[in-house]
C-alpha cells in the first residue's frame, strides 16, 4: 500500500467516528449547560448534574455497543472483540 492509499484510509470518515465525535460533541454540550444552570439557576442545577453524572456513563456505554453490534453484523473486526 503506497502513502496515497494510506492516507485516504485514514481521511476516510466512518460512521462509527461520527458516532464517537457526536457522543465528544454531546457530552461536552452536556457539562457546559450543566456549568451554567449551576451559576445562574440554583434550582434545577442538582438534577442536571445527576443527568450529566447518568449520560457520562452511559453515552459510551452505547457507543461501544453500536460498536460491537457493528463489528457483528459487519463481521469486521473492532476494538470491541
């Protein structure tokens, strides 16, 4: 494989990159409003930090399912086997 094979690999978006760059994305827009709600409205910021505490956990988590059941049904391997 020359280095323009190479590089066209790597430049390559796949949709469990995107998957993974939404669930960055999602995650960061979570604990920015989480911040916010804290400073300026005492009222609900508890039950957003215990959303934010829930979605840390479980955004990867089914990231890595979608993974998994990708590499399954794709019989590819992935990170996950």
């Amino acid at each position: 494989m020359n280095n323009a094979d190479k590089k066209k690999a790597n430049s390559k978006i796949t949709s469990r990159r995107i998957v993974a760059w939404a669930g960055i994305i999602l995650l960061l827009a979570l604990y920015i409003i989480t911040l916010i709600a804290a400073i300026f409205d005492k009222s609900s910021s508890g039950k957003l930090f215990a959303l934010c505490l829930l979605a840390t956990i479980a955004i990867p988590l089914l990231i890595w399912i979608y993974t998994w059941l990708y590499g399954k049904i794709t019989g590819k391997h992935t990170i996950t086997d």
